[in-house]
C-alpha cells in the first residue's frame, strides 16, 4: 500500500486540477494515508509480540534498528495524515495542504522502503525465521 501513495496523491491533485470536486477526490488519498498509518500500527504491535521469540536468534541491535525504521515509518505516516486532513479546508490553505502532504508521501514511501529492508535484513541475513523452526526440523551442514 505504501508504495501506491504517492500515486494516490499525485491522482489527485491532477484530478482536483482538471476539475474533480477536492473533498471526495482527496478523501481517497487521505483514506489511503489513513489505512497506511493503521496497518503500520498493526504491524508494529504484532513486531513488538514477537520480539522475544526473534531475540534468541537475531541480537538485539538488528532488531531496535528494524524497530526505530518502523517508529519512524509510522511518524512519518501519522504527521503527513495530519497534513492531509489540513487538505480539506478550503481555499490556498488546503491546496497547500494537499500539494504538501502529495509530497510528504515520498517521505513515507521512503520510510516504508526502509522498515522493509531492515526487515528483511532480519529474516535473510540474520536468520530470524529460524525462531520459528523446531531445532529437529534445522537442516544441518555435513561434511
């Protein structure tokens, strides 16, 4: 979903301009935002369940570093809705509400791009999966 927003906002703003009604136009961009924020929040939670099952695998460096990437991600999202919700009022405010939060939406793409690959730094590099494999099922190195 993060990586349609910016095209979400982007779709609008070209639509507002070419004489779509900005509520319901910009409603779907910030409905997008909105959706990306709570899934953020989801996923951070269901993370911080899960980090004492990792932490016997991963150290604990890899997993504050995927932490703070997704602290970020979702204060990225939160301000930038924030600013999208300034998008409603009418007139020069809201037009540079919306062009504002259009672009903040790189940010949280960028934000979004980060938890990713610290996650799967996590998973890949770090083993982090194998928390979740039984010791008997391990394929083991033979000589």
């Amino acid at each position: 979903m993060t990586v349609l927003l910016p095209l979400f906002g982007l779709g609008a703003l070209i639509a507002i301009r070419r004489g779509a009604r900005a509520r319901p136009v910009w409603g779907v961009a910030t409905a997008m935002l909105a959706l990306t924020l709570g899934s953020g929040l989801l996923a951070k939670e269901t993370g911080e369940d899960e980090e004492d099952t990792v932490e016997k695998v991963v150290g604990e460096r890899a997993i504050h570093e995927h932490e703070e990437a997704a602290d970020a991600f979702v204060l990225a999202t939160g301000v930038v809705l924030v600013i999208a919700g300034a998008g409603f009022v009418p007139g020069r405010v809201g037009s540079a509400a919306r062009v504002a939060a259009a672009a903040g939406t790189l940010a949280v793409f960028g934000f979004g791009y980060n938890v990713g690959h610290t996650g799967g730094q996590l998973v890949y590099r770090d083993g982090a999966a194998s928390a979740y494999v039984p010791a008997s099922s391990r394929l083991v190195d033979t000589p």
